[in-house]
C-alpha cells in the first residue's frame, strides 16, 4: 500500500493511486509527480471533508447504473414520474440493464403489491406516487413482417442520438465532461428531435450530477457536465384562445358525443382553468365546497389550492353529479384523459376547429378573466400561478382583442354624448329641483 500511495511514471507522463474510505481512486496523464499529486490531493479532500460516498463512487459507476439506481431512490415521489422512466430506459437499455417499471401507487395498491399509505393531513401529498420496479432487460425482438421498413426509419430518426447517448451510459460518472452532453445535444438536434426534447434530456442528466454530488458525496466530476451547454432556443409557448364563435359551434359538436360526461367536462374546464388531470385524477366531490363555491385541490401541479366556482362551473359540476357516481370519496370526472382528448379531437373535427387542444380551456379561461376584470390577482387565483411571469404564458391578449375594447369604449363615449345632448335640449332644471332617473324613456 506504501507503493500505491506514491507517483509512479508510466511512460512519459505519471499516475497515481490510492485506496481511501473504501474508494479507490486513480490520476494519469501528469506530467510531473507534483503534479499527480496534487490532482490525487484533490479527490481525497473531500472525501475527508464530507465523508464517504455511496456505492462504489463516481469512478466504478457508470452514468446508466447511476441513472438506475437514481431513479429507484426518486421516481416514487414524482409526478412525472412516467415521463422520467422513459428517458432513463433510454440509458439502461444501452447497457443491458433492467429497465424501470412505474405503476400508480393507487393500482400498485388495487393489485395487492403494496399496503396502502397513510395519507398526509397536510394535503401536500408527501406519501409515494408510484411504485418503481425493475424489469429484466427484454432481448433483441423479431420484427414482424411488414414493419421491417417501419422499424428501420425509426431507428435511423434517432441513430445519432442513440450512439452518443449509449456511449456516454458507459462511461464512469467521474469521466463524462462538457463537451461528451454537447455532443449528445448536437445529436439530438441532427436527428431532429424538438428542443423540449433536447432540453428534458439534459435537464434530466444535470439533475442526475448534481444528486449524486450532494446526496451521495461524489466528488467528481468537479463541474457537472450537463451545465453551460449550447442549446436550442426553447419556443414552446401557445397563444391560442378560444373564441366565442368557435364555443358556440363545438358545443353544438359535443352534443353529438355518445359519452355524456364529455361536455359538462370541458365546461368545467374552460370556466375553472385546471389542468385536464385536476379533475379527471385529483379531485373528489368531497373537495366541493357548494356553500363557499371552491373547490379545495389537495394535490394538484403545484400542491394544495382553491379553485373559484363561477357560475358556468358550478352548472357543469351539477350536470356531473346527475350523471354521477358522486360519493364523497368518487372521483369528480370518471373519464380517462384518453377518452376526452379523443371526444375532444372528434368534436373539433365535426365543427371544423383547427389547432385547438384541450389545455388552451386553461389560456382561454385565463385570458377572459383578464379581459373582463383586467385584474391580474384575480387571474393568477384563477389559475393557480404563484407568479406574474407565468400568468402571463396564459393570459393571451391580442390585437383584434384591442380593436374591440376600443369599439366598446367608443360606444360608450357616443352614448353617453348623446345622453348629455338630450338633457341639455330639455333645458337645465331649477335649482331647487332634484332630477331622479328610474331607467324610464321621457316622453317626446
């Protein structure tokens, strides 16, 4: 060990190694003893300073094994915990491992795979979301015949990324620099992916090092690789509002569809601002209070929050509880998000709208507030927004909006000349006489 402690020269250049707190740690490449040790000195800092890594450490563990065993720890606790498996996968199936399961603690609970949790007072929802398994890692699969050509252009979409992507899986965590997560970035946007694509990528990678630096204690690399990268412009705002012609003609569409819940649905939607999945997964009708019209969310995105009843809401919700069921533990909507998005695109097609999705209810919800109110706070508990910037992704106003304000606004003025007019051809009262209008026409 006494030798293992000291620079030795390999070549031209030196290296060094040396065992601490069960971490075996290695330098190369230096072109002086000095120098490889003080890169040794380092890694060993702080290790003594914070105190030993999990698992085998940066160096013995590759980005995919980390990614498993991250996802393992976190994926239970996330929303999106779907979307993250699959980006995951993506790495572990380049090594051949297994792959990540996620099942809705809710199921998971149904099928007897787990005891059910005790939920939180709070309403925070702190309890698991899912339940995360591993899956063997499926082999290569015949392709059936006719999809032979199919298969292949899919695989050719993505062969940039994916050989960029399944050559940094392999690589140890303390290996992957900068310019490896440009690469992978530069692939994604020569196979074309989109830059939401791209940035949930490296979002998820740059996640991934700085949990293992401050969770797990590992030192390396010093910069996490997936930081002051070059990307893609991200423009994925949507500006499209519902306008009234187009509620009345899709609501004449809707009456056609064999699901009654559709339509009371989305008018709670258009009239509320939730999210599709507020309704359909979150709330209860035990959540509704009819006295104070609010509707308490106790989970929703951003965590626990009142939602106003107007009176198009509070309509759609009695048109729901006729259709019911809806006992006190039921859930507001029984329909999966799947049916209505298809309802929805049926209906929008049998009324000729183009370009409208289900989620633009919340821009249309939101911009109409705004419009009638012009009250930013009554928009931002409309919709839940914890700041002004992101009411204003919502909030769509835009020119032919202006044009009818003014339109409005220059009646009126008309009218209220005109009035002035007629009250000055009958003549100024004595001033001991008190004009008093009860909304009566005077008599020519």
């Amino acid at each position: 060990m006494a030798a293992e402690a000291k620079p030795y020269k390999e070549g031209k250049t030196w290296s060094m190694r040396r065992r601490i707190l069960g971490q075996e740690l290695f330098v190369s490449g230096e072109k002086t003893s000095a120098a490889a040790k003080k890169e040794m000195d380092k890694l060993v800092h702080p290790l003594k300073t914070r105190g030993a890594p999990k698992g085998l450490g940066p160096q013995r563990t590759t980005v995919a094994q980390a990614a498993q065993d991250y996802g393992m720890a976190r994926l239970r606790f996330m929303k999106g915990a779907v979307q993250e498996a699959n980006r995951i996968n993506k790495y572990l199936r380049a090594l051949g491992l297994d792959t990540l399961k996620v099942t809705k603690w809710a199921d998971a609970v149904a099928a007897g795979k787990v005891q059910d949790v005790v939920p939180a007072t709070d309403g925070e929802g702190k309890g698991p979301l899912f339940l995360v398994e591993l899956e063997p890692a499926l082999p290569q699969r015949d392709i059936p015949k006719g999809l032979g050509k199919h298969r292949g252009k899919l695989a050719c979409a993505t062969a940039k990324s994916d050989t960029q992507r399944a050559l940094i899986a392999r690589m140890p965590m303390a290996d992957v620099r900068r310019h490896h997560m440009q690469d992978l970035v530069d692939a994604l946007r020569a196979d074309a992916r989109s830059a939401s694509t791209t940035h949930l990528e490296r979002a998820f990678v740059r996640t991934l090092f700085y949990y293992a630096n401050e969770v797990w204690n590992w030192n390396e690399p010093s910069e996490n690789p997936a930081t002051g990268l070059r990307m893609p412009e991200l423009r994925n705002e949507r500006d499209r509002v519902m306008s009234m012609e187009e509620q009345q003609r899709l609501d004449e569409a809707i009456q056609d569809c064999r699901n009654k819940l559709v339509g009371p649905t989305l008018a709670l939607l258009r009239a509320t601002a939730m999210r599709a999945s507020e309704p359909l997964e979150h709330a209860r009708w035990r959540d509704v209070d009819w006295q104070r019209k609010v509707l308490t969310l106790t989970d929703g995105k951003t965590g626990k929050r009142d939602v106003p009843l107007l009176p198009e809401a509070l309509e759609a919700l009695k048109e729901l509880q006729a259709l019911g069921p809806c006992e006190p533990d039921d859930k507001l909507v029984c329909v999966s998000y799947e049916a209505l998005k298809a309802a929805w695109q049926r209906a929008c097609t049998r009324a000729g709208i183009d370009d409208l999705r289900v989620h633009d209810l919340r821009h249309t919800a939101a911009t109409r507030l705004a419009l009638e109110s012009g009250n930013v706070f009554l928009v931002k508990a409309l919709t839940g927004h914890k700041d002004d910037k992101m009411v204003q992704r919502y909030v769509n106003v835009k020119a032919d909006d202006v044009v009818k304000f003014g339109e409005a606004q220059a009646a009126k003025q008309k009218q209220a000349e005109q009035t002035s007019a007629a009250a000055a051809v009958d003549g100024p009262l004595p001033a001991n006489v008190v004009q008093l209008d009860f909304g009566q026409r005077r008599k020519a």
